[in-house]
C-alpha cells in the first residue's frame, strides 16, 4: 500500500472533501465564514455513519446505556453550576497597534502579527457563545449555546435515571451540536466554533469509578480500531494533573496521528460527583440516587467518554486515504471500513443503453433496502470504478448485457480491484456476507 507523503495529505484530504462533495467551506459564495464547514451529500452521510457506529456500540448494544436529545439552548444557572461561567475561557493580551487578539499563552511579548511590543495585559476571554432567549436583550433572558452536550445528561439524570427504572452503573448517551467561540479555530473540521460531540455519561457507585474509567478507556479505543484506524496513529495520553479540567480527577486522551502532530479524538474523564453535586446545590433539587437494596443515598460519580463526532470523521477520511497503482495507472482510494462509507455499494449499468436500465434499477431497489447505493450511468466503467474508489466505496455492482441472459452481476471489491460473477438471487447475501468479514 503507497502511503501518501504526510506533508500533502492534508492538503489532498481538504480538496478531494471539497470536489466530491464531503464538507464545503460554509457561506463560501460570500468568502466563507471565520472556520465554519457544510456538510455535502457525501459528508453528511460519513458523518452520520459515524455517529450510528458510535451510537450502535454505546446504546444498541448495550443494556446499560440510554439515550436522550437535550437542547441546545440553556439558562445560565446551569453554567455558573458546572463552572463553565468562571472556568471556561482563555486569557487573551490585544495589541493595541493592530487590534489583533491572541491567546496570551501562545505568544512572547510581542505582536506575532506587526512585531509592536504595546500590548494589554491578559484578560480572560469566555469561550460560550451568549444570545438571548425571547424579544428582549436584557440580563433576564441571557442564554448560552451549550458548549458540551453532558449538562443535559447532569441535569435530566434523575429524569433519565426514573423513568427508564436504570441503576448505577449506568450510561446516558447523547450525540448533538456544541458550540464554542474558539479563538484559534483552523485545521480543517478539526477545531470549529460549531461541532458535533458524542458524549456518555456513565453513573457509578464511587468505589466502582477508577474500575469503569479504565473499562471506558479500552473500549473507547476499541471502537476506533474496530472502524479500520490503523493502531499506529492511534495513542492514549494520560493528562498530567496541572492540565486536567476543573470538573476531572483523572482524563485519558485518544489520540490520532494527525499530519501536523498528535490530537486529541476523545477525552475519557473520571468526572467524580463534581456536576451531580453543582447542580444539587445550585438548584435545591437533590441529584442523589437511592439504592434501595441497601437503604443507603449517595451521589454517584461519573466516567464519561466525550468525542468529537465531526473530528473522528475528519481523522477517518485522513487515515484512509491512499494511492495506489491499478493497471498502470494512479488512482486515489479511501479505504473506509463499510460502516463509516457514505455509499456502500455502487450500481452501474455497463453502457447507457435503454436495454440495461430496468434490470439495472431492479437491482438498486433491492439493495437500497439494506446498504446507501450509487447509480452511476455515465462514463466508462473505469472512470465510474475510479469515482467510486475515490469516495471509498467498498463494493460495485456491473449490470452487463450478459446479465439479461444469465441473471448475474459482477461485483467489484474496492481494496483489491477482484471481481466475481454472482447470481441475482444470491447478491443481497453475498454483500450481506461480506460485510462480516
Ligand atoms: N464534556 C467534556 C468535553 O466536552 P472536550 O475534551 O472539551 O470535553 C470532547 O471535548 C471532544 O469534543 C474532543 O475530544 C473533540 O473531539 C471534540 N471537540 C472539542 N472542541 C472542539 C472543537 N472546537 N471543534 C471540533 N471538535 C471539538
């Protein structure tokens, strides 16, 4: 397998995004907009399979994690109670030659941007986006864009923890926007002032928490390696205790090996009982769990696996491209795992004449009700099998004229370029059957 040189990938990953349809600079025909991306018809795909990977292995698969959708929108109280309203912000110097803003500990004392030594002091910049909730902007209806998706899962857990009749040890899972006013945002979807997160968080008896957070780590890792990340770009970076968030008594990055360095994928925190308790206090409304077996009340601590969804995407897009050699000629190839593929097998007619259509369409229909299928007529067929090497998918699917005849197709795998004949009545189980390979 050629590896592509570290030093382009980036560049080559961003442009073929953009050409075939994956992620678009947002607002683009107005010049874009400060770091923000839309998802196209291929990228909203890749990244809903990703969250339906991770949603499938950390609530459908599971009997001891539930789900929940909580908004977006939030009041005040709920920050100033998890410490985001005190703690979540950077300390930023101005130069008050140019007016540029930077993050005080990333510069010297001098302008990275016009070299002038008259700068301010440091102050703190808060990261939360404010807006305000109704007709009037005044302090009263102050709200912020929920900077981490896990308040919801904090301040529903008795709501959660009741109605689905769960007991400790158990997860909530919520997969949903957050929003932060990064002041350096850049490479690429890695770092956005709007994101998806997929975030759990897990409820345990205190003596259980160090046990469930090294649980957590290694199934977390799991999950990359399992979506076809090479375990080579992968890493895990316990955080040193001066680095560790306000809320967190021991954090574990994933790391990916991304072409500038490594970066983080995912935190794993042992969250203590840190927000259960902020929020007890700060509402008057008990979060304790009673445990009816043994008569006894406590506040549970929290393991929670916090991901980013769109920068897992963008790390599975970098770690499956490739270029490779077929036939003496260079094609580019995404060597995604089936699941994360935004079109997971292509239908193509091997000429656009009217003969092949009904039989070619036939086939779509039956495979659209197990896989996201392609029809690609136009082209010769190795341009059409280059097109879809290129978006990563795994398996073609060639009406010929020989099928009217002979009721088979030939189906093309994307790695190794074979192809075989099969049988109409057999191809949903053959493509069922590949995919448990
Ligand atoms: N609830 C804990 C929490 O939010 P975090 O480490 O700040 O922890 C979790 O965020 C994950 O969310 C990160 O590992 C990253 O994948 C993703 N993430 C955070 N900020 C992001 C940003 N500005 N752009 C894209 N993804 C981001």
């Amino acid at each position: 397998m050629a590896e592509a040189p570290e030093s382009t990938l980036m560049e080559k990953v961003v442009n073929l995004a953009k050409r075939r349809g994956f992620i678009f600079p947002s607002a683009e025909i107005y010049g874009g907009f400060r770091s923000t991306y839309d998802y196209g018809p291929l990228g909203v795909q890749m990244l809903r399979n990703v969250k339906n990977a991770w949603w499938r292995s950390m609530v459908q698969n599971r009997d001891d994690v539930v789900g929940l959708d909580a908004a977006i929108l939030s009041p005040p109280a709920i920050w100033a109670a998890s410490g985001h309203l005190t703690t979540f912000s950077d300390p930023m110097v101005d130069c008050r030659n140019c007016n540029e803003r930077f993050r005080a500990d990333h510069i010297g004392d001098t302008c990275p941007s016009c070299g002038s030594k008259d700068l301010t002091d440091a102050r703190d910049f808060q990261l939360m986006f404010k807006t305000h909730a109704g007709p009037v902007e005044d302090d009263g209806s102050v709200a912020y864009l929920r900077p981490e998706t896990a308040q919801g899962m904090f301040t529903n857990f008795l709501n959660v923890q009741t109605t689905s009749r769960k007991k400790p040890p158990f997860g909530i899972a919520q997969i949903g926007k957050s929003f932060r006013n990064e002041i350096t945002p850049g490479n690429f979807v890695f770092r956005t002032r709007e994101f998806e997160q997929m975030e759990m968080e897990f409820f345990v008896p205190p003596a259980e928490a160090q046990q469930w957070f090294e649980y957590w780590v290694a199934q977390r890792y799991e999950w990359y390696l399992d979506l076809g990340m090479p375990a080579e770009k992968l890493q895990l970076r316990p955080h040193d205790a001066d680095e560790l968030s306000h809320y967190s008594a021991g954090t574990t990055d994933i790391e990916f090996q991304f072409p500038w360095g490594w970066g983080e994928l995912e935190g794993v925190a042992n969250r203590t009982d840190y927000d259960l308790k902020a929020h007890s206090s700060a509402s008057g409304s008990s979060l304790e769990y009673y445990d009816q077996a043994s008569n006894e009340r406590y506040t549970p601590y929290v393991i929670e696996p916090a991901a980013g969804a769109t920068r897992a995407m963008m790390a599975f897009l970098l770690a499956a491209y490739d270029e490779d050699e077929v036939g003496g000629e260079l094609r580019t190839v995404l060597r995604l795992d089936w699941r994360l593929a935004p079109i997971q097998v292509a239908v193509l007619p091997l000429s656009k004449k009217p003969e092949l259509e009904p039989l070619a369409r036939e086939v779509l229909g039956k495979l659209q009700q197990h896989f996201y299928c392609d029809y690609d007529a136009t082209q010769s067929i190795g341009k059409r099998y280059r097109r879809q090497d290129e978006v990563g998918t795994p398996w073609c699917v060639t009406v010929d004229f020989d099928s009217l005849e002979d009721g088979a197709v030939t189906v093309r795998e994307r790695d190794s370029t074979d192809q075989v004949r099969v049988a109409l009545d057999h191809l949903i189980a053959e493509l069922i059957n590949r995919t448990q390979r």
